[in-house]
C-alpha cells in the first residue's frame, strides 16, 4: 500500500523496513498500551523449551496474550500459536508467577479467564495463505502487520477475517493440540450473543449495528465474553450488552466527557460494569435510537482522535 504526502504535488513516503524482528518488538513492547490495550509483563519469556517473544495480560477480559513478531514468511500461525496456547494452559502456575514477579497487584489462578487466552502475530507482511489460514470464526490467533515509514509514521492493523463461518474444530480432528485447545479456549462471536435473547432484542441490536457501521468505513466489532465492541482504529468506543429487553451500551468516555441533554446516560464511573469508559445507556425503545447514536458518535470521535 502506497502512502502519500500531499502538498504542490504527490510525494511517494518511502517505506523503511525493519532488519531484525528485534526492532518490531522494541518498538511493540513500548507503546503495548496504545497499540494493542495491553499491559506488558515480560520480553523472551523462556518455557519448557520454548521461548515466547513477549507476555502481556489483557486487564479487560483477564487474560494472558502471547505475542510473537515475524520477518520471514514461511511459518504455520495454526501449528504455532496453538503450540504456544496449549503450553499456556499446561503452566498456568508459571504464568500467574511470572505476572506476579512484575506487577504491584497479586493474581490468582481464579482470577484468569483462561478461555479467552490468545495469541497474536506481528509482522511487515503476511501471505496469502496466512491470511486464509485464520478464517475461522472462533480461532483464538490475530495477525497485525506493522510498517516503518521515513517520516517517522508507522501503519499498525489487524487483519481481519474473510465472511468466517467455519469452526476450526472442523480440523482438530486431525491435530491433537488444537483439539486440546479448542476445549478451553473459547472465541467468542455475535451468534453467541444473539442466540441468548428474544427477537425484539436482536432486532434492537441489528438496527443499532447497522447505523454504527455506517458511521465510518473503519468502524469494526469485536465481540468477548460479555460484550460485543465497536472499534475505530484498534479503539473501543463503544460496547453493547444484550440483554432481556434492550440493551445496555457504554460508552468510551471519561466522567464529564458526554455532552447528554436529555440526561439518558448513566455515569457508572465508581460502579463495577462491564466494557470501557464511564457511560451506560439502556435502550428499550427504538423511537430513542437517534439520540443515542449521537451519543455514541461523540465517543467515536473522541477515540479517533
């Protein structure tokens, strides 16, 4: 992908790539919190045998993410990442110790939701076949490519899936690790949310999606255990909650943020709630979805700053 600085006329940004995967993992490991929303816990992570490039803990789904950087392109991101899960399942223990020897907060193996455990790959370029290789709709591996530019700018972007609707328990017959992963590991999709509530409230759910995705041309989902995130630029600024009736929606804005005339939204700051930010808003009426999608807009434009 060409990028371009504009001025009188177009000047080509030449790319810079990287000579050691080193460089990709300095570089990762210190900005982990803006580019990927995780808290580092330890570089080349030695265990029975294998070495992990770098251990980071997810504080919103709590749990452990393994992440490892590439320059070259023959490797198996199915043979290797579910290697590396299975032997994060197998030394639980190890983990939680190694979290404990560098953080101010003590974790329990309670504490863990191992099932949302993943792994993520970061490289300049992935092939082809990669890419075709995570297209199942509940595997547990990400792929981010990264590139280095002469105007100190770095691209960073997650690979998304193709329309994946096969489950990678269709292979785990056939391989033994995956098979002993895929018994724990849970992938969590937006068929897993909606198959738990009525009609009206998928209907709620379709037609607030609907008018997200048109915001912006970048505007994703993530769906987790409890919530399905709306993402712009790898940031959250939204989650939704389905819930019995309606849904529940948070908003990634801190306390005094939400310009909110009609005083709809919650500010739950100080209360325990699942997503990000500071604002609920319970949506039961469809007749109300004008005003919250203009709420919502104003996260999404704070968190594309």
């Amino acid at each position: 992908m060409a990028i371009y600085k504009l001025g009188q006329r177009l000047d080509l940004i030449k790319e810079i790539p990287f000579k050691f995967e080193k460089e990709i993992q300095t570089l990762v490991e210190k900005n982990l919190k803006s580019l990927l929303h995780l808290d580092f816990i330890r570089s080349e992570f030695a265990l029975n045998g294998f070495r992990m490039d770098t251990l980071a803990f997810d504080t919103e789904t709590r749990s452990f993410v393994i992440i490892e950087y590439k320059r070259d392109k023959n490797f198996s991101v199915i043979d290797q990442g579910y290697a590396y899960l299975s032997l994060m399942l197998n030394n639980k223990a190890d983990f939680i110790l190694e979290f404990n020897e560098s953080q101010q907060i003590t974790l329990k193996r309670t504490d863990v939701d191992w099932t949302q455990s993943k792994i993520i790959f970061i490289s300049p370029q992935f092939t082809n076949y990669q890419r075709e290789a995570i297209n199942f709709k509940d595997l547990p591996i990400e792929l981010w490519e990264v590139k280095r530019f002469v105007n100190d700018t770095i691209s960073f972007y997650q690979i998304q899936k193709m329309s994946a609707k096969e489950s990678i328990k269709t292979i785990s017959r056939n391989n033994e690790t995956v098979e002993t992963v895929s018994k724990e590991v849970k992938v969590y999709t937006e068929q897993d949310h909606l198959q738990k509530v009525d009609f009206e409230t998928r209907e709620f759910y379709e037609q607030v999606k609907e008018r997200l995705i048109s915001l912006d041309d970048n505007v994703t989902t993530q769906p987790k255990k409890q919530t399905i995130g709306f993402k712009i630029d790898n940031n959250i600024f939204c989650d939704i909650v389905l819930q019995g009736k309606g849904l529940k929606i948070y908003l990634n804005l801190k306390s005094g943020d939400l310009q909110d005339q009609k005083q709809i939204a919650r500010d739950v700051s100080n209360v325990g709630h699942w997503g990000n930010g500071s604002y609920e808003i319970k949506l039961t009426d469809l007749d109300d979805i004008d005003y919250v999608i203009s709420l919502i807009k104003q996260s999404l434009r704070r968190n594309k700053e």
